[in-house]
C-alpha cells in the first residue's frame, strides 16, 4: 500500500540533471533466521548440482557415452540418466517448456515471486557473491564505511578488494567450467582444459560464462531484476488478491513509534503500531527497497526482511511476522476484526496443477511406451508406378529404419497388401526372399530404397495400401508403417 | 518546458513526465546510467561495423570494410572445404567396382546421392527427373533394357552412348523397311500385325498371320531374334513383353518400321569423371530395373 505523501516534504528531481539516475549501492547487511537458512540449503542445493552433476556416471553399455546428463551436440543426442531422445524427439523439451512455464504460474499464485526470492540464477549466485564480500570486508556498516572513505588506499584496503575479485573471478570461471561439462565427457574435458588441449569453443565458452556471471552478479545485481527480466511485469499481470507475497502488515505496524514511546502509550492504554522504525528490513534487503511501501517491482520477495522484523520483535517483545507471507484481503479483514482466510486451493492454483499434470502425464506416458524401433516410408513421387515387361507393377519407396537402442540390430522387413507382392531392398541379398534383412547398427539409421512388386492382375484399383513391417529377429521388437501401392 | 517542480504526484512523490491523459500522468522514471551507457556503446559498435565490414552503398558497388569481407567469399570457402571432404570419399568410389560400390552402404548411399544430383542435372531432360522416360526415352526403373541392365552395360551405355558418334558407342538401328523400299505397304500392316500378336496384343480383322510370319522371319529376326525376343548387342527391344519404347498401337507400330527408329544418347566419357560415371551407374541401376 502506498501512503499519500505531502509533496512539500519530498526532496525533488532535479529538472536540470541528467535523464539518467545512478545506481545506488545497495549493502545488504546479514542476517540469521528461517529463511536465511532455507535461502542457503536452496542455494547449497542447486549449485551442488550445478557444479557436479556432469561427474555423475550412467551405464548405458560399450560405446555409448557413460555420462549421467549429457548434450551430446556432435553426435545430436541428448542423454539425461536413462532417457536418449534423438532431434526429433525436441517436443520432450518443449513440453518441459510448459511445465516450468505454468509451475512458475503456480508458484507466483501460491507464494508470489518464490522463484526470484530463493531459486533464480540471479539470487543465487548475487547471494553467494554478497556471502563472499561480506566475508572479506565485512558486514553492512564496515562496506559502507569503506566505500565512503577518502583516505589514499592502504596495503590492507587494496588486498581485501583483489582478494574479493579474485574469488568473484574464480566462481564466474568454476561456473563456466561446469556449464562446458554438459556438453562433453566430463572428466576427459577437465584433464584437457588443464593440459590446455581442450578445443578453443571449450574455452571461449568458459571466458564468455565467466564475464557474465563475474559482472552480472558482481556489479549488475538487482539491476538485472528490476530493469533486465520481464518477469516481474508479467507476474504483475498473472497475481490476484489471494497470492501470498511478502508483506508489511501495516494494519499491525501503524501507526509507527520508538521502542520507548510506544510503551509510555500503551501504559496509557492507547493504539500503538508495533513497528518501531529501525529499519532493520530496509538494510538486510538485497535489493534496497523498503518493504513498508507495499507491493514494488524491485522486491524478489527473498523473506530476509521477514527473519530482520522477527528478530526485532523478539528482542522488543512482540509477535513475530509483523512482516510475513501475507495478503491485502487478509489485512483488510484483520482491520475489520474478522480472521484471516487462506485459500491455497482455488480455481487458478487447481488449473495450474490440472494443466502440470496432464502435460507431465503426456510426457511420461510417451516416454514410458516410447519405441527403440522405427520406421519412417517416403513413396517414391516420380515415376510414382512402374510397369514391368511381365505386365507386373512396381512401386519404390524410400525406407528409413530407426534403431534407437544401443546395440546393432538384424531388422527383417516384409510387405503386406497388394495380392502376391514381393518385396526387394537394393543392395541386399537376401536367403528369404521375401524378407531381406538389414542390420542397423547401434543408436543410428539406415536409409532402404525398397521395391516392392506385384502382379496386379485384371483391373487393379488405383491405389491399395502396403503396410510395411519391421521386426527385430532377436528380440522380436516390431514396428511398421502404412502407405499407398499404385498403379499406372 | 514543462515546470516539473509545480507537477509531484502526490502518491509517490515523485515528479511527473507532465503529460497527462484523462487525468493520468506519466511518473518521470529516467534510465538506469548503465543503460544508457550501453546504449551510447550499441551506437559505437555500430559505427566499427560500417568501418570493418562492407556497409555504404555507393554510385556502383559498396564500401569493402578494412578487411575485405564478403559472404560470396565465405561461400567459396565453405565450398572447397565440402569439395575438399567429398574428395576423399569420391576416391573411394573411384576405386571401388560397381559391385562393391552397391553391396557397401556407405558406398551405396554416397553414389545414390551424387548420382541423382548428375542425374538432375544432365539425364532429366530426356529420362525425366525419376528416370520414368517419355515415348522414345526409355524408363530407367523398368526392367527392360535395350543395351543390357547389368550395372557394367549401364555404365558402358553413360561412358560411350547409343548412336552418338563416339567410337565405342553402341551402334545398331531400327532400319526404315518402308521408306527404303523392302516392304511394300501392305507388308508392313501384316508386320506390325504379327509384331502386336508376339505380345498377345489383338490384330485386326483378316489378318493373315502365316504372311506375318514368313515377313518377320525375313526381315526382322536377324535382329530382333526367333520369337522376337530382342538383343542387346543390337540394341534390339524385346517384342514380346509389356513395354514399348514409342507405344504398341497399330498406327505407332507401322510408323516404326516404315520410317526405322534411331534414337540417340550421348557419350558421358570425357564429359563427367569416370567416379562420377560409376556413381551414375549404380543409381540407374539402383532405381529399381537393374539386373
């Protein structure tokens, strides 16, 4: 909520500056309590993952790459533990596209910006760059302190801010190493970057990753939420009154007063607010802003000023959560005596969870019932039929077999519609002649151009289908496709 | 300008754009300086691309840029980098028979691919795109082959043609009995009649086929064989299948051996590498005909 300010008390823009503002050094100080410590098993989490995942090994068999997650660009495979989805299984990442994109949705009308506060890329390597600097220059006040100073640099002052770059350097590099990782053998690339035999695209990439994470979360921080991602404007647009974001609960923390005057007035009985305006929340925030101005785009709802307001109130002793997950239906009805409501389940969260359900379940069911055997067939379009000197008619169709598992194959392949057809693969002898033989090597296609010939007596119908299968001698595995015989 | 100072929104405090709409106005909310700064840089990096690539048009042809780039260039690099990896693998054709060429899949593959191409670009005119022929070209997907199907014929027929002039192209022709003289007009119909019964195509009324007989037996058997089964040593067609070269009609028939017949394919040799010429062979061949 905005409070209606007297224009004559506010310091005003200056009409003759530049068109441009500054930015504004923000000094997160630091802070302990509930979800500091969830922001730190969070960021623990995924950059554990990040930086470590490429060492995982899967067994996938001789000859086929042992790495858990790989994107294997070269060979156009992407590996992910048991799952190898070939290019044109690419809808498997779009449909990973939907469910992210609507359990974002979910997220921001359950708990508001859940994802910017504690899982974005951004929070989280900005949140480990604020640990690092804290750690060398010290918390809040120290930084401020030494920022400000005039004096010439000292030897102590100059090794402090090498050191922090040094290490902000070391993450950024460490970050686009790992990034590298996913797309080669992970532990053959890292003995190569090291014996500087690695293919330059490995360390341009690393050069590329480290400059954006050094200066993105280095220097651009919480410039990159406010002017750089549109989400904030489009979770604006997809919030309502339900959503629980982090929340001054004003209704608690009006009217504003000291530690002290507010006793003296509730001795006398009177209304007092609880905040006593230390601005605890406004130094912890890491992006600058004060929470008690109500709902702002700058704010990635983090809950640092939530673990800020509730050590205050501890030591002052009042309830906790004067700032908290909260909504303005819920401060309204506080105000108006009644108690507060909480509706997680409501149309749109339950729609949210209906359309990640149904899509994750598409994924999981085509993944589940996905076939290693394939087989694609392309008629031939010019001649489209052949007469033969018997009088017999041909078609040829150009057959693509898909084996997609990671040993070699003996694939059979027949043809089936037309009376008496035979069926013929160029370049393949086969001991049955009406089933030549075609072995696919592992993980790869092979393209046939197929002949198949029938007499065709008396007057043929212009067009009967063929429906070629594909069988896997020894494993018996099928597939098969359908399409057109035609006559002249 | 407008006076902002006299225009504070009074909610946040801050000072307004001074436009207003329905009683709107637009909070003045600069750029960040970095943006800005980065947009100062856009315009720079601009300026070093008119400098480092071709940009200005001028009266007749363009600024070259310091270093001389041109995607034409480009092109041609990309190009002899392809010519440079297809080399090794057109050796390899080379080197090959047409034998192993056709059992190798790799093989197989690489002169089907190479072979459409020359194909298109060369034998369409004649043969059609798909090798489907026209009257007096003949089908390459058929199985009926004057000069022989098997993939040494069909390469010798590329190298050296059908009546082309070259010295070791196929010689042999359909001889003109009518306009020569050798058969007098009602001959010919009972020819053509005889030649529509070898593949059990119906005559025409008073037919005489013993006539027929004793003409073929004559005339046409030194080429084309006892029983008119055709040779290809002659480029003599099989008369008694299902297919023909300028159409089974009677009309057609009588046309044929009135005036004789004597298509021509050109020699490839010399006109295309001998690599290229054996993967022509093995598509022909592969196309479905081959024998």
């Amino acid at each position: 909520m905005n409070r209606t300010v007297n224009p004559k008390e506010l310091p005003l823009d200056d009409d003759n500056g530049p068109l441009y503002v500054a930015q504004k050094k923000v000094y997160p100080q630091s802070i302990s309590g509930t979800f500091r410590r969830i922001k730190w098993g969070l960021m623990a989490f995924c950059l554990g993952v990040y930086y470590f995942l490429p060492f995982v090994r899967w067994n996938r068999g001789l000859g086929a790459p042992n790495q858990a997650v790989l994107i294997d660009l070269p060979n156009s495979r992407f590996y992910f533990f048991f799952i190898e989805l070939w290019p044109q299984e690419v809808y498997y990442f779009t449909g990973l596209l939907i469910v992210a994109a609507v359990a974002l949705f979910l997220m921001n009308s359950v708990g508001g910006r859940i994802w910017c506060g504690y899982l974005c890329p951004q929070t989280v390597w900005t949140d480990l760059f604020y640990a690092v600097e804290r750690l060398i220059e010290g918390d809040r006040r120290e930084r401020m302190k030494k920022d400000k100073s005039s004096d010439p640099m000292k030897l102590e002052r100059i090794s402090e801010i090498v050191l922090k770059h040094s290490i902000w350097l070391l993450i950024g590099w460490w970050t686009g190493g790992a990034w590298v990782l996913y797309f080669n053998d992970a532990p053959t690339l890292v003995r190569e970057l090291v014996t500087f035999q690695a293919p330059m695209i490995a360390y341009i990439w690393i050069g590329i990753l480290t400059a954006t994470t050094y200066v993105l979360a280095g220097f651009m921080r919480e410039q990159v939420c406010t002017y750089m991602c549109p989400w904030p404007r489009i979770q604006a647009a997809l919030t309502d009154e339900w959503a629980l974001n982090v929340t001054y609960r004003y209704d608690r923390g009006e009217k504003r007063t000291s530690v002290k005057k507010a006793a003296e007035l509730r001795a006398l009985g009177e209304q007092v607010g609880d905040c006593v305006d230390c601005y605890q929340c406004v130094a912890v925030c890491p992006t600058g802003i004060d929470i008690r101005n109500g709902p702002q785009l700058e704010c990635i709802q983090c809950g640092l000023c939530i673990d800020a307001c509730d050590n205050v109130m501890t030591k002052i002793g009042r309830p906790k959560r004067l700032i908290g997950y909260d909504n303005d239906v819920n401060i309204q009805r506080r105000q108006e005596g009644k108690a507060p409501v909480y509706r997680i389940v409501r149309a749109r969260t339950v729609a949210y969870s209906a359309i990640i359900a149904a899509v994750g379940g598409i994924m999981i069911y085509t993944l589940a019932t996905r076939s290693l055997l394939d087989v694609n067939v392309l008629h031939d379009r010019n001649p489209v039929a052949v007469r033969l000197s018997d009088g017999s008619i041909r078609n040829a169709y150009t057959v693509r077999l898909l084996n997609k598992s990671g040993y070699d194959r003996v694939i059979a392949i027949d043809a089936s519609g037309p009376v008496n057809a035979t069926i013929h693969v160029i370049g393949i002898d086969s001991v049955t002649q009406d089933r030549p033989m075609i072995v696919v090597p592992r993980d790869s296609t092979s393209e046939l151009r197929v002949l198949v010939t029938a007499p065709l007596e008396g007057n043929p119908e212009k067009s009967i289908p063929v429906r070629f299968h594909v069988t896997d001698i020894g494993l018996g595995e099928v597939a098969s496709a359908t399409d057109n015989f035609v006559a002249p | 300008m407008t006076d902002h100072h006299s225009d504070i929104d009074p909610v946040s405090g801050r000072s307004t754009t001074g436009h207003e709409w329905d009683g709107i106005k637009e909070l003045n909310t600069p750029l960040p300086r970095w943006w800005v700064i980065t947009f100062y840089l856009t315009i720079v990096w601009a300026v070093g691309y008119w400098i480092v690539y071709p940009a200005w048009p001028l009266i007749s042809g363009n600024t070259t840029g310091l270093f001389g780039y041109s995607t034409r260039a480009d092109v041609a690099v990309e190009l002899a980098n392809l010519e440079k990896i297809r080399g090794a693998k057109m050796v390899a054709l080379g080197a090959a028979s047409l034998v192993e060429i056709e059992k190798d899949p790799a093989l197989l593959a690489l002169a089907r691919a190479k072979g459409k191409t020359v194909f298109g670009d060369n034998c369409a005119p004649c043969h059609g795109s798909g090798g489907a022929g026209a009257k007096g070209y003949p089908n390459l997907n058929d199985d009926d082959w004057l000069w022989g199907g098997s993939l040494d014929q069909i390469m010798q027929t590329i190298q050296f043609g059908a009546r082309s002039g070259h010295a070791k192209t196929h010689e042999g022709q359909m001889l003109a009995f009518g306009k020569d003289g050798v058969l007098k007009p009602e001959e010919i119909v009972t020819a053509a009649n005889y030649v529509r019964a070898l593949s059990g195509l119906p005559t025409r009324k008073g037919y005489d086929a013993a006539k027929g007989e004793k003409i073929f037996a004559e005339n046409c058997v030194a080429c084309h064989g006892d029983g008119g089964k055709g040779n290809p040593e002659m480029g003599a067609p099989n008369l008694t299948d299902k297919i023909w070269l300028y159409g089974s009609d009677e009309a057609t028939l009588i046309e044929t051996i009135s005036q004789g017949r004597a298509g021509v394919m050109p020699a490839w040799e010399g006109r295309l590498d001998p690599a290229t010429i054996k993967a022509m062979a093995v598509y022909v061949h592969s196309l479905g005909g081959g024998k």
